[in-house]
C-alpha cells in the first residue's frame, strides 16, 4: 500500500488524527526526560522567591516557602514517573499543595490531618484575612507572621503548580517568564528595592529552563538563538526597566540621603519612626505662603484603630482634583474664624505617592498627573503620578478657633463621626489609669484634652527616637503605647498615637495625621515667607473633632512642632493676628499667575506626575509585544513563504517546510530525521485527508523529492509557484481541521515550529 493510500476506516471515524496510544512504560519513560526540565523549574522557583527577601525580615519564611514549592514540583515529576498522565500529575501537586496548607496551618480543623473539610475553609479565610491586614500595617521589612507565612504558601504553591502547568503540562516553557518577573518586580511597585543581582539570577535561571527545554526535545539542528533568544530579550527587557523607570531604581521613595517615606501598603507610623532615624536630611519640598501663621503640611491621615497600629480608612469618599472644584472643610460653622491662604509649594527630593498640602487646603491648581482627594482626611494622593518635581498651587482655609470656642462646643458626636471613636475591648491598665489620673474632676471635652496634651509635653517625658528601638517598644500599637507610658521616652508616633487613644477613651473623636513641620525660613526672603523643608520635618501629631469647629489639631509631642494658641495654658483668641497684608497677597498671586490649569511646568528633573505612568505603559506594551513576538514571527514566516511560493522566488522545498512548521504547531510528531516520504506517510495514515488533500500532499512531496535531486534555488514558473502554493494552503488547512480547539490555539499563541524549530532541510528564506 502506498504512503499516500487513502487512511483505514478507523481513521476516518475518529475526525482528528489518532495519537499513538501510549502505554504507562511509556510516559515512565518521558517522564524520565522531563526530570531535567523539573529540576531547572525548581531552580527559577527559588530564585524568583529570593527576589521578595527586600519585603520580609529573616530567613524563616524563605525557607518554608522554597520547600513547599520543591515538595509541590517534585511530587508532580514523580507521579509522572509512576506512569500518571501529565495533566494528572500537574493535579497530584497541587493535591500535595493542598495537603501541605492543611499540615502546616489547620491541622486541627481536618481530617487525618492533611484532608481539608469545611472547618478548613473558614480556618483558611480566617488567616487570609490576617495575612492581608498585616501586610497592609506592617513595614518594610515586614516580620512574617502566621498571617503572612500563610498568604506566601498560597502564592508559592499556586506559583509551583502554575510553573507545572505551563511548562510540563503544556508545553510552553518560555511563557513561565511571565509569572516569575511578574513576581520579582513586586518589591519596586511596594517600596521602591529592587535586587538586581537577584533578578538577574531569576533571569538566568529563567533561560536554564528553555536551554533545558531544547535539551530534552533533542533535536538535530536548532537554529542559532531561537527561543533562547526571546528569553534573553525578556530577561534584558526587565533589568533595564528595573533600573531605568522612575520610583523603580533600586532606591527607596525618597533619595538614599532621605529614606523611604512610609512606602505603599505599609504601616506608615513604624516607617516614618525608620525614616527619622535616618541619617542625612535631604530636602523635600519648599514653599511660599501669605500667611503668618506656622502651616502643617499633611501627606495622610489614619483614623482606624485595632489595638495593632493605626491604618487609613478603605471606605473614603474620594474625587479627582480638578481646578473648578473647591472642597468644603468638614464640621466647619460660618462661626469660626478662618483665614484664606495661598501657598506655592515646589518638590524637589520627596518621591511619594502623595502631595505635602497645608491643612484644610480646599483646592489645588497646576499639578500633573491624575490625583485623588479624600473628602473627609482633604489629603490628595495618586495611584500612578509621584510628588516628585511637582509645582503647585495650594488654596487654603487656616481654622482660627478660640480656647472659648472649643469649651463651648457641644460634646454630640455626628454620626458620621462616631468611627473615630472606636476602640478594640481590652485596653491595657495603664492607659484607663493614665485618663483617669489626668482627667480627674474634668467635665468639659477641650479641658479633657488640654490636660492630656498638657501631660505628655511635661517634664517627666522626654523626646527619643532611639529609646523605643533599643527597649524594645517602638510602633503605635496597645502595648507599645502601654510600655511609652511606663517608661516615659519616645517620639512623635507615641505622644500622637497616646493622646489620640486617650482622646477617644474620654469620648472624643480622634484621628492621627502625618506630613511635616512648618520648616525653616530661608534667609534673604525678607518680602516674601518662604520656608524649606526636609526629612528632618517628617512628624505625626493628633487631631481632634470639636462641634461645631471640625478638625482640629494639638501637639503632644515635646520639643517639637508648635504649639497653637488656642491649646496654650494662657488665653488667646484671634485678637492680635496678623493674618497677612493684601499687598504681600497680591504679589504672591501676580508670581503665581504661570501656574494655571494645564500649563504649569515641572522642575528639577521634570514632573513626576505623567512619566512614571508613561513608563508603566510603555513596560505594558513591550510585555505585550514579547509575549506576541511567537505569534508575530510565525505570521511572518507564512505569509513570506505564501508570496514567495505564487511570485516564483521559492520552490518545493520552501513549501515543503512550511507544511512541516505547521505539522510541528498542531501537535503532530516532527523530527529532523524523517525523509519527506516517511513524514507524509505519517500525515496521510495518522489523518483524515479527504482526497483533494490527499492529491495535494502527493503532488508536494513528487516536487520536493525532484528538487532534492535538482538544484533547490533553481527558479519556478509563476504557473508552478501558484500550484505550490495552492498545494501548501490546502494541506495546512487540513491540518488545521484536524486540530482540537486547544492546538489551533496553541498554534497561534505559541507556535512551537519557533519556539523549539525543527529544521530538515536548509534552505534559504525568500526575502
């Protein structure tokens, strides 16, 4: 029978070409090749784990974390070589996953230890939780709770399986890149570090794995960088982002000689602690105001309280900053004294994900970039632009309150004030014995909060950024503050933190704000007050809701800051405020006038607000395109091929090898060893050619068998070159009938005739 003879009756029935049936010594035997493969796996999984060392503190985690993935990738290896299918064996590893999670983190709530069952869930959802709201309060480097250690298990494990999956499972091992630098940029996106040494070592283990991959196909010829080469394209692409974008250099949100400013998604107060400590005192911004008065710039405000650390509200009424929008200050009465005030405020070194404004500013002009202002806190903060190199103006209503104002105010509470006031249930001793003590005899809430002010600036307190650390007790949380008030020595994040709690012990609102200092003056600025501000500035002090009057602010903290008026031990109101000439006003304004809506300029290395959001999109696309590089060339090639075959500038063989490509991208058996005649014996016994296809087959393997023994670059007729071409199409599309769903797609997305070619023939490409 020929090679060509029409397929067996089975064959027909079947629709799809059928497989050789493979028996269990058989997949032992190519699980036994794909142990290579496992190992270079293991080798990317914990090099990429290492990447996020910058995130957590210790080597705990790092090694529960690599073990797990090791146990998940390897039990996945040896269930194929026990014979398992692929697909089942990626599924035995994440049962062994699974089985793992329940061992080591709810074995009381299964059974037999290892089998999950409906107490596991709610055990599970439970530490999840954990795991996100100690992340969400901790800082960098975050110490690894039972939260946490069970947030890491999940992604690793999930990361193993997914490796398995894509590798081994379905064969697309140069897409595993994707998962794996998505992971080793998460420490920039956080807070600003990236290892480069570590994520050039998850590159290289990344093209360990596609050499690893070609190894194992074994083929005969390979062309020179192949897949291989998108890989070093792909792990190139990302150390030059990682070192080239801004906010994404390896340095932290501010400059070296600065610190890191709280960062993104960490607990604020125990960072702005790590950031005094810092040493330098690089400056941040700078700024020109008509007022007199010493101005707060505030960056955040935290008004929820667990017992752990303060953290920002996630349920905040938030709305673009746009320039015909002015805010209302929140709890304000027509009453109240206040004064307008503009102020002109320029960045230079602060890196951060929110603008230095005094408070209550109510509008901000010429700034770049999308941000967002909180309604209630009148912080204005950005997901994409930075601080940094911004100039802008800020428009203001300073809240002038008298100490007679703030007695009288009525002690109701709103209602949408009442979350300020809450508590966890247990309260250490010493802060119900501290209140009771300070605000013996006290009725009214100012005089409440006037004594516990008065009582931590005393003497008996002393300033110490260093005291926390040292004793063990820095942060902001019950204990911490327990252990403040015991021992008497700390910074501002204790004296905010304790009057704040005290505050809401006796009844009244509260909430913690972080920013800076008013700064220094400049010297020479005698007709205008211009001040400078730097990292040494970075404070956090209370504010306190009054009815009536809205937010106001105090100062605890001894030794820094300044003391309002109203808060003195004298009485003062607003008689001998000096609230700024209107001439020194106009000038300002007439200074300002470039600054409007859409056309202000950025200076000191450009704004920051539009670029880094530019350089997302443009790392966005490059990714995209890498991604679509397989698909991009494959559509090349054909379409190259199919113009040179109907033009005449290509003959048999050129045909020949495109109708192979196509075999090797749906799935079919290709090895450089075949003769033509032995392969299309292949295709015409494993398919269901029907006999036009069958006929055209036959004809290219009579043209490509003549040209073997003719010269292969000899011209064709444009006649013959049309016949080929019609030939080629006509069995690639059978070859594409034949496919399941799951192999065109494949064959699209990841066309393995480029990803692992196989070359029988060399032959030159048509041009």
């Amino acid at each position: 029978m020929s090679v060509l003879s029409p397929p067996r009756p089975e064959a027909r029935q079947t629709g799809r070409p059928p497989r050789p049936r493979e028996g269990i010594g058989d997949r032992r035997a190519a699980a036994q090749r794909y142990w290579p493969l496992t190992w270079a796996l293991i080798v990317l999984y914990v090099m990429t784990v290492s990447t996020l060392t910058p995130l957590l503190d210790g080597a705990a985690w790092w090694l529960g974390v690599t073990l797990l993935g090791v146990v998940v990738l390897a039990s996945a290896a040896a269930a194929r070589s026990l014979g398992a299918p692929t697909w089942v064996a990626t599924l035995v590893g994440a049962i062994v996953w699974l089985a793992l999670l329940v061992l080591f983190f709810a074995p009381d709530a299964s059974f037999a230890l290892v089998v999950p069952t409906s107490d596991t869930v709610a055990a599970f959802s439970e530490l999840g939780r954990e795991g996100m709201r100690s992340i969400s309060r901790q800082g960098t480097p975050a110490d690894a709770d039972i939260g946490i250690r069970f947030v890491l298990a999940v992604g690793g494990g999930a990361f193993a399986v997914l490796l398995d999956a894509i590798a081994i499972a379905g064969r697309m091992p140069a897409f595993v890149g994707v998962p794996a630098f998505a992971i080793a940029l998460v420490p920039g996106f956080v807070n600003g570090e990236v290892n480069l040494v570590a994520l050039a070592l998850c590159g290289a283990a990344y093209l360990c794995v596609l050499w690893t991959d070609t190894r194992v196909r074994r083929m005969s010829t390979r062309r020179p960088g192949g897949v291989l080469s998108i890989g070093a394209i792909a792990v190139v692409g990302s150390l030059v982002f990682a070192a080239a974008a801004p906010g994404y250099n390896g340095e932290s949100l501010l400059p070296s000689s600065g610190g890191s400013l709280f960062g993104r998604g960490v607990s604020p107060l125990v960072d702005l602690g790590k950031d005094l400590r810092r040493p330098g005192g690089a400056q941040q911004f700078s700024y020109t105001t008509t007022t007199d008065e010493p101005l707060y710039f505030r960056l955040l405000t935290l008004d929820e309280f667990d017992g752990t650390t303060w953290s920002a509200g996630r349920d905040r009424v938030r709305q673009p900053n746009e320039p015909d929008n002015v805010l209302e200050v929140p709890g304000l009465s027509d009453e109240i004294l206040t004064e307008p005030t503009t102020t002109s405020v320029r960045v230079d070194g602060m890196v951060a994900p929110w603008l230095p404004v005094p408070f209550p500013s109510v509008r901000v002009l010429g700034v770049e970039g999308r941000w967002m202002w909180d309604t209630e806190g009148l912080t204005l903060s950005s997901r994409l632009s930075s601080a940094s190199g911004q100039r802008y103006l800020a428009e203001s209503v300073l809240i002038l309150p008298t100490r007679e104002q703030l007695i009288a105010a009525q002690p109701e509470v709103p209602d949408d004030v009442e979350r300020f006031l809450e508590l966890p249930e247990e309260v250490p001793p010493i802060l119900t014995d501290t209140l009771a003590e300070v605000t013996a005899g006290i009725t009214n809430d100012y005089d409440k909060v006037f004594a516990i002010q008065r009582y931590l600036r005393s003497t008996a307190f002393l300033y110490s950024i260093e005291a926390p650390v040292d004793e063990g007790y820095d942060g902001d949380g019950f204990d911490v503050i327990a252990k403040f008030l015991e021992k008497k020595r700390g910074y501002c994040v204790h004296f905010s933190s304790a009057m704040a709690i005290l505050a809401r012990m006796a009844g009244i609102p509260a909430r913690v704000s972080l920013g800076y200092l008013p700064g220094d003056r400049i010297i020479g600025a005698e007709d205008r007050l211009t001040y400078s501000v730097g990292t040494d500035e970075l404070h956090a002090w209370p504010e306190l809701y009054f009815s009536g009057v809205g937010w106001v602010p105090f100062e605890p903290t001894p030794g820094r800051g300044v003391v309002p008026d109203y808060a003195r031990a004298e009485v003062s109101g607003a008689e001998g405020r000096d609230p700024g000439t209107a001439a020194g006003a106009e000038r300002l304004q007439e200074e300002l006038t470039p600054i409007t809506p859409g056309t202000a300029t950025s200076t000191g290395g450009g704004g920051a607000g539009d670029p880094p959001a530019g350089v997302l999109a443009a790392a966005a696309a490059a990714l995209l395109l890498l991604l679509a590089f397989p698909a991009l060339l494959r559509a090349f090639r054909r379409s190259s091929r199919d113009r040179a075959l109907r033009s005449g500038r290509a003959g048999p063989l050129t045909a020949w090898r495109e109708v192979s490509d196509a075999a090797q991208d749906y799935g079919l058996p290709v090895s450089g060893a075949d003769t033509p005649r032995g392969f299309a014996g292949a295709l015409a016994v494993q398919g269901t050619f029907t006999r036009l296809e069958q006929n055209a087959l036959a004809s290219l393997l009579d043209a490509v068998e003549h040209a073997r023994f003719a010269d292969p670059n000899r011209p064709v007729s444009r006649l013959a070159g049309s016949s080929l071409a019609h030939d080629t199409d006509t069995v690639r599309g059978a070859l594409r009938r034949q496919a399941t769903m799951v192999d065109r797609v494949r064959a699209t997305v990841a066309p393995a005739s480029v990803l692992t070619p196989v070359y029988r023939d060399r032959i030159p490409e048509p041009a």
